[in-house]
C-alpha cells in the first residue's frame, strides 16, 4: 500500500456500528489506545472490516487537531 498521508497506524479492528448510511469504526491501536472514524457504510463493507480484522488509521496532517490543558 503507497499513499501520500504521512500518518498511517496499523491498528485492529474493535468494534463497528453500522448505520443506515454511515458507520462508527473504532480500531484499537494499542491496549486502551483507540481511534474512531466514521465512514460511509459503503465503505465499510466494500473493505469487509469487522471486528478482530487488521487495517489501518490513516491520518491526513492538515486534518490532525491538538490541545492542550
């Protein structure tokens, strides 16, 4: 896989809800340490993601937010 984002976390796949038009993916990055994004339902199925499945958080940097307190 070759892609231009600089930010790629391999990741399992912990849980998915899909909905009528999108779906919540939650991926497991590390124990504890997850990543949610939602994704269009169409999308999920055409990559079969369900729960245990290894993929990917791919992360664009013009699209990361950070904080502090």
């Amino acid at each position: 896989m070759e892609i231009s984002a600089r930010n790629s976390l391999k990741a399992t796949v912990k849980k998915v809800v899909a909905g009528s038009v999108n779906s919540e993916v939650t991926l497991e990055l590390a124990p504890g340490i997850e990543v949610v994004a939602i994704i269009t339902k169409s999308s999920a199925d055409k990559l079969g993601l369900a729960e245990g499945k290894q993929a990917y958080a791919v992360i664009k940097a013009s699209d990361v937010l950070v904080a502090v307190d």
